[in-house]
C-alpha cells in the first residue's frame, strides 16, 4: 500500500526530479508540486480577491530540462484534471476566434474542463511585437483567472450553429452574436518555460507586468553543473514517478471545506525576512527600489506556497479525508523561511541574453556564499557567530547568511557537524 508515501509528496516529487535532472529537476519538480497543490484548493474564505493558482515559470539556459520536465510533471496530473500544452498553438486556437467561412467558432484553450496549461517554450508563443503584445495583454488576464472578452469580429455572425453554442455554454465559453464577442473566465494553473529573453522581449514582459504574474523560478546553470551534467547518466526512476502520480490522484480527491489566510502574525517573519533579503541586494544597485522587487504580487506567491505547503501535511493527518479548516503550523514557516531567495532573484537579478550587460553581475548569496567558503576552507568548525562577524563587510542580513549556509549544504560544499557549527565538506577545495 503506497499511502504512506502521501507523508511526505514533496519529498517524492524531489526525488523524481533529482532522477530525471539532478538538482536542476529537483528544485523544479518541488516546486511545481506546491503549485499543483494550489490547483486544489479553494479560495480564502476570508478574502476571495487574492488568486490561489500559483503559476510557475522555470527560467534557465536552454538545453537543460525544462521542457522534458513540464512532460514528465505532467504526467503526474490526474486525468480528470485536463492538462492542455499550447506551446504549439495558434494564437486563434488559445484566446478563441471565428472560422469566418465556416461560421464556427474556434474554442480558446481555457475552457472550464482545463484545470492545467503547459507553455514547454514561451519564445515559441511571442514571435514578433505585435503577435508578443497581443500574447501578452490577454494571458496576462489567463494568468489572473480573470475573464477575458475577446472582440475579434468587424461584425457579428448570428448564423453560429446552435448545437455548437449550447456546447460551449457548458465549458463557459459566451458568445453575443451582435457586439462580435467571445469570453470565457479561466481557472487554470500555467506552468511556462523560457530559456533567458533578449532584451527587448525581456523589458517588453517585465513592463507589461507578465513575469509578476508566475512564481519565476529562476537558475544559474554553473561550468561544475555543466560538466556534472555531461559526465553523470540521468535516468527517469519510473516506480517514484508512479508513487508521485498516485500520490496527486489521492491529494486531488482531498477536499478542503475551510481556508483562512495565514494570519499576518505568522506571516511576519516572513515578511521581515525577505525585506532584509531584498535590502541586501538593492544596496548596490541605485537604479532598483524596494517597490520594484517587493509587491502585493510578491506578497501572494509567498502566501500561496506557504498554503501548498500546509495542504498535504493537512491531508495525512486526516487520513486523506476531507479536512474541516486548513491549518498552519511552524514548520510551514520554516519552509519558506528556508527559501526564500528564489522568491526575489529573478526580480534582483534577471538573466538576460548574454549581449545584455547585466547577465555579468553578481549577487549578495553570491558573495556571501564566496566569503564563507573562504572562512571555511582551514578545515576547521566555524560556530555561526563567528561566520556572522566575517561576513560584517558585506553589510548582509543574518536571513541572507542561513539562506548561503543552507544552499551550501544542500550542493554538498558545506556540512554541519553538530548544532551552530558549519565545517567545509573535505573533498571540495
């Protein structure tokens, strides 16, 4: 019996991942499993406005996985949760049109049977400005669930068939014959890929507040991983990926009759925390502000993934029951505390093609992490007091200095031999 697995699906979700993609696929298959999970619930009871999809952009150089794990992911979507890929879409077929000759209506993507959309390559979707404009206008309402009227007609043709309107009816798609108007209300997750924009594609999304729409996984791709990658075999472990899929089907029958939003007490350290993070990293960049990186959107995705993270610790402890009141504990705290600079990098410091100046620069993790491989490289144990007072000259956050500590630790550099004490891993010099 495989429900024990249920314990812990993110866990699960990881090692599928660090099967398909090392760590590359093991960050991206967490956090599509948090976003799957927000596909699950219902709105706060307390606050129906804030969006609980969270959309999830993997962004990192081309050729390493993206796509191959949208694939697999979504191999994991239950059936009855309809997974539609319009990568390879027009974009008629996605948003909706008329067949003038036939006098039919072209369906968009988004009906009410679709609970989840895979974007493999994004650039595939932009082509030129104007196409990348309309694109973006209208799936920046998709990405919002918010309804989307498209007046795609000089005039409107009443002669549309009627078996085929009264179809549409019921997966929410209208039609008013005379203003030559379709609309639709989306309730769908995106899960979107793109290897790093050119410039004019870049400023023409981020100002038209496209990327603030995804929780944007952003990820350097480093000479040690290229070359771990080209030396070490990556092969799909099939049986966890089975254990994955039965573990979502299980989480997808879990209703939840109850969410409040986490209150702003629990939410505080949080909060604090990755103010400091930001701080940091604004310090030496006088173009950025603080409005700029930290947002109501911002605010949402650390909401949304805290509320993933509760949803199936809620659901074990029920026994895979329906459960009364989602409720949050510390250790949902602990798991974003742990995290947090994913949140923030891609606003901080966005890759960008490479003819593009600020692919160059450097971040504060990134010095940070530097400062403390150098500390620990006599061998010795370092207690965190005495690593806080190396890295002073930086003019860090403490947030800022546990979040490189436990990234260190987690690519192997930097182990902690017992509670305070942080020791650099032998084999690396």
């Amino acid at each position: 019996m495989w429900i024990p697995e249920i314990l812990d699906p993110l866990e699960t979700a990881g090692r599928v991942g660090l099967s398909l993609a090392g760590n590359i696929g093991e960050m991206a298959f967490i956090e599509l499993e948090l976003a799957y999970a927000t596909k699950l619930l219902p709105r706060f009871s307390d606050d129906p406005v804030i969006r609980r999809n969270q959309n999830t952009l993997l962004y990192w150089q081309y050729g390493y996985y993206k796509s191959k794990i949208l694939e697999v992911f979504s191999q994991t979507i239950p059936e009855a949760l309809k997974a539609v890929d319009i990568t390879s879409m027009t974009l008629e077929k996605i948003f909706g049109s008329i067949d003038e000759k036939k006098r039919r209506i072209i369906e968009p993507a988004f009906t009410n049977d679709v609970h989840f959309v895979i974007v493999s390559e994004l650039t595939a979707l932009l082509g030129q400005r104007d196409a990348m404009r309309q694109f973006a206008n209208t799936m920046n309402l998709v990405l919002e669930n918010e309804k989307v009227v498209r007046q795609i007609l000089k005039l409107g043709h009443e002669q549309i068939d009627e078996a085929q309107l009264s179809e549409l009816k019921k997966k929410g798609v209208a039609y008013d014959f005379v203003k030559g108007e379709l609309s639709y209300s989306p309730n769908i997750c995106v899960f979107a890929a793109t290897r790093p924009l050119e410039n004019r594609y870049y400023t023409y999304l981020n100002g038209s507040g496209h990327f603030s729409r995804y929780h944007v996984i952003q990820h350097r791709v480093t000479d040690e991983e290229a070359s771990k990658h080209l030396h070490e075999d990556y092969k799909l472990n099939k049986q966890t990926l089975d254990q994955l899929t039965q573990i979502n089907a299980a989480l997808s029958n879990v209703r939840v009759k109850k969410m409040l939003r986490p209150s702003e007490s629990l939410m505080k350290p949080i909060y604090d925390d990755i103010e400091a993070l930001v701080k940091d990293e604004i310090a030496e960049k006088p173009r950025l502000k603080l409005a700029d990186v930290i947002s109501p959107r911002l605010k949402g995705d650390l909401i949304r993934e805290l509320v993933s993270h509760a949803f199936p610790r809620n659901a074990s402890l029920s026994g895979l029951q329906n459960i009364e009141e989602l409720r949050y504990t510390q250790e949902d705290v602990d798991f974003i505390r742990e995290r947090l600079y994913h949140f923030i990098e891609f606003a901080v410091n966005p890759i960008i093609a490479a003819s593009y100046s600020r692919l160059t620069e450097g971040s504060k993790r990134d010095q940070v992490k530097t400062r403390i491989l150098v500390c620990l490289s006599d061998g010795a144990e370092w207690h965190i007091d005495r690593i806080m007072k190396a890295v002073e000259p930086l003019k860090i956050s403490p947030a800022l200095v546990y979040i490189a500590l436990n990234e260190l630790i987690k690519e192997g550099k930097v182990r902690k031999p017992r509670r305070g004490y942080y020791q650099i891993v032998k084999s690396v010099e």
